[in-house]
C-alpha cells in the first residue's frame, strides 16, 4: 500500500474524494489571469480532496498525513491569483469550508471559523449593524481565512489600510502539523507569521477581526476628463477622512469600454472612478468631483446596480477579469505606488507605459499614508516585453510584486526572515504544509524569472 492508499484508508469517514476530474478542478485557483502562470502551472493537482467538517477532524487529517508522509495544501474559496493554492507536489488539497461560522459576536468584534464565506459572514453581522472592515473583490467565494493567508487588502482599505496594518486582524488559531497538533493562538504583531503565508506555516482554523459599523454604502461611478485629474481626485478623496469610503479605483480610458457589462456606460475618452461612498456623507463628495472637473454616472444602492456584480468586481484584480472576457489575452503587473510623490509617480509610468494600455489603479491606505496599487491594462507579447514593463515601472519609483510568480519570495509581498523560517519550522517540522511556497533558503523559489524585487513596506526597512 503506497502512502496515498494508506492515508486514505486512515480517513474513515471524513469527507474525501479521488475522483481525478474532481480533484484536477479543485488543484486550481484563479492564476489563468496570468499567461504565465497558466503555462507553469498546468497539470498540477493533488491526489486527493479531503473536507474536514470541524476541528477534530482536521486533527485527524493532520496525524494521517504526518504518519503517511502526504502533503497538505489548506484552501477556501480557491480564488488566489498566483498559485497559492495549487498543489506543487501532489498530496491532499484539505479543503477548509466546512469549518463555518460564528464563533462568538460581541460590539466591534467577532472570532469565525476558518471556512466561513466572507459574503455571508456580512450579511449575517449586518443584521447586528456590523460589518468586517476590509474584504475582497472575490468576497462572493472567499473564506476569512482564506482571504487572510493569501490576500493583502480590498474593499476597505480606503480607510482601514492593508491587512497587514495593526489592528486589522487580531488574532489567529492555527494547528501544527505534528503527531500531536498544537493549537497556538497568534496576536498582535504576531499575526503577521501567517497573514499572507500561504498556508506553509500552520492550519488556521479560527480568525479573530475588529469590525466596523454597517453602513448603506453607495456604488458610484464618476467620470473625468484625463487620467490626470481623475488620479488627483482619487488622492484628495482618499485623504478625506470625513468622508467615509470602501472603494476608491481609477480605470483610464478605455478600460471601461473593455468592460462590457459596464453597457457603455463610460462615454469615449473619460476616465472612471469607481467609488463605494457610504450613503450619509455621500453628498460630501459633490464639491470634490466638481473641482476636478468630474460628474456622476451612475449611483446605486450597494449590489443594486445595472451591471450583473457589485461594483467591486470592477476593481483591483477582478477588473482584469472583467476585461479578459472579451480581451482575453490582456495581463497587468501587481506595482505597488509609495505616498511620496505618488502622484508623479503615476504619471510617469503613464507616461512610458501609456502606449501599451489604460492604466488601472486603486488608491487606499498603508501604514496611515495614502498609496496606489496597480499597473496598465496591456495585451501580453511575451515575458521578454513583461520584464521591460516591469524595469520602468522601478525606474519611475514604483515596487513591483510578481503577480506572474508563485512562492512567497517569487511574488515578493510577504519578507521572509529568521523570524517567519524559526516559525515555519516549529509548525510544520516535517515540511508538509504546501510544500513548494516557501523556501526556507535563499533562492527564489518562483516560476519567473521576471526582475520584480516585491513590495518594501516601511516597517520591513
């Protein structure tokens, strides 16, 4: 009996499946927005799906896999742009959605299970008038901790900053992959140790998060004559601190058009703005659009909208999914635009890049400083013509992720230093946990060769 054969016998009756067009399925998230990663990452697959229903039984698929020697590849919703929960080495993809719902809710904060969809989570705090403060464009599939090991911000961040900010996530149960399992509680800057690992360093089975209070936010659509002034309105909205904001997404002429469930709603040339403005300071903008020269197109009651998806789904990396349904061959690069002179920033790499496509950018919060995050829409030639885009992206002062990369270091948001290996180590002593995305040494373990250096935040310095 090989190790496979023998870890599923030791299964029992813990929800499991072999069945190979099933699991080839489920081995994939969303990296095919990468033409790269489509290409480096085809036929990778587990062996086998497992869906522990609770804790208890994730103990019991941890103790099997330890005594087998089978690899685990914790996954959610398996929305993940790079790879993150694709198994690289076979082995049992442990699908986390059954570990679902609300641990405890008391004003301003609530413990979650793991699994539980960030979409439905909400639906539920708002009957409470809370809500969670940051959320992704994929909320609609996601799970918290899903989101948490592998995303880095979203729907919020306009005011709350990334997850990694303080105070956004406050703490994680995770189990170890041992004979034994630990389960260690992480808090405070400690939380950092798996927010955006991966799942390489532990199970998280609960999350604890701050919440925010709910408000009826509006999905608003602007329009501006140029880039230029529309990047400035973003910038001035985002320092706006009475104006309370979710969303704030600069999509340059004719990104929109690109678009096509959008319905032209974007007349030829403008610049959009998207916005989420909650609905009592919604008014407060007026003067800001006018003095850059912008109008509204649209405005709508969250998810009530014409376009078939919130109006989030237009945004961050769900705007190039958006775009790839009738311009599938376009791709984007994952730059990261510091608040010192972001402005000028923005427009040089609009200016040397700008031949190649509309630029996209989201404009948010880090560490208490207004930045953007984004890159030109462009058709992709090649990982030559990639690498040139990416050299003046750096040379114009923007930090670039390899968002055509899998691996912690290959995709460079998260620093790997003694203190995240000594932690990887101590939980995951047998190296099982998503084997193939962090490397423990010095190499980049990536599937491009793209001269991306990832993302510099200040504490990291």
């Amino acid at each position: 009996m090989n190790s496979i054969s023998a870890f599923v016998a030791a299964l029992g009756d813990i929800p499991h499946t072999t069945d190979a067009a099933e699991v080839r399925l489920r081995s994939r998230d969303n990296f095919a927005v990468s033409p790269l990663l489509r290409q480096a990452l085809a036929g990778k697959a587990a062996d086998l799906v497992v869906a522990p229903r609770d804790r208890v039984e994730v103990v019991r698929v941890i103790q099997a896999a330890v005594r087998h020697k089978v690899p685990l590849v914790p996954r959610g919703g398996g929305t993940a742009n790079y790879g993150q929960s694709v198994p690289m080495a076979g082995g049992a993809l442990l699908d986390l959605r059954g570990l679902s719902g609300i641990v405890w809710q008391r004003p301003g904060a609530a413990r979650l299970r793991s699994g539980t969809r960030m979409d439905l989570l909400d639906e539920e705090l708002r009957s409470s008038g809370w809500e969670v403060r940051i959320h992704p464009s994929t909320r609609r599939q996601s799970t918290v901790a899903g989101f948490i090991a592998g995303g880095s911000g979203g729907m919020g961040s306009a005011a709350f900053g990334m997850l990694r900010d303080a105070g956004n996530v406050t703490a994680l149960e995770l189990l170890s992959i041992e004979a034994e399992p630990r389960v260690v509680e992480l808090r405070g800057r400690d939380v950092g140790l798996a927010h955006h690992a991966y799942g390489t360093n532990g199970i998280i089975t609960e999350v604890e998060l701050p919440l925010a209070p709910a408000w009826p936010w509006r999905e608003v659509v602007l329009a501006f004559p140029d880039y230029a002034r529309a990047i400035r309105f973003a910038v001035q909205l985002a320092k706006e601190a009475g104006i309370l904001k979710k969303l704030i997404s600069v999509q340059e002429w004719p990104a929109p058009a690109m678009m096509r469930a959008l319905g032209g709603l974007v007349p030829e040339g403008l610049t959009a703005v998207f916005a989420m403005l909650a609905e009592p300071t919604r008014a407060a903008a007026d003067d800001l659009v006018a003095e850059f020269d912008g109008r509204a197109l649209s405005d709508d009651a969250e998810g009530e909208n014409p376009f078939g998806a919130p109006l989030y789904e237009f945004s961050y990396g769900h705007g190039l999914r958006q775009i790839q349904k009738s311009h599938p061959r376009t791709t984007v690069l994952q730059g990261m635009f510091p608040a010192e002179g972001l402005v000028a920033t923005l427009e040089r790499v609009r200016a040397r890049l700008g031949h190649l496509g509309p630029m996209r950018t989201e404009v948010f919060l880090s560490e208490g400083e207004v930045v953007g995050m984004g890159s030109p829409y462009f058709p992709f030639a090649g990982a030559e013509e990639m690498a040139d885009c990416v050299r003046v992206m750096q040379e114009a002062g923007a930090q670039i992720a390899n968002s055509h990369a899998t691996g912690l270091r290959g995709v460079g948001i998260k620093s790997i230093g003694p203190r995240e290996i000594a932690f990887k180590r101590d939980m995951d002593p047998h190296d099982l946990l998503n084997p193939g995305q962090m490397d423990l040494g010095d190499a980049i373990a990536s599937v491009s060769t793209l001269p991306a250096s990832g993302w510099r935040f200040r504490r990291d310095a």
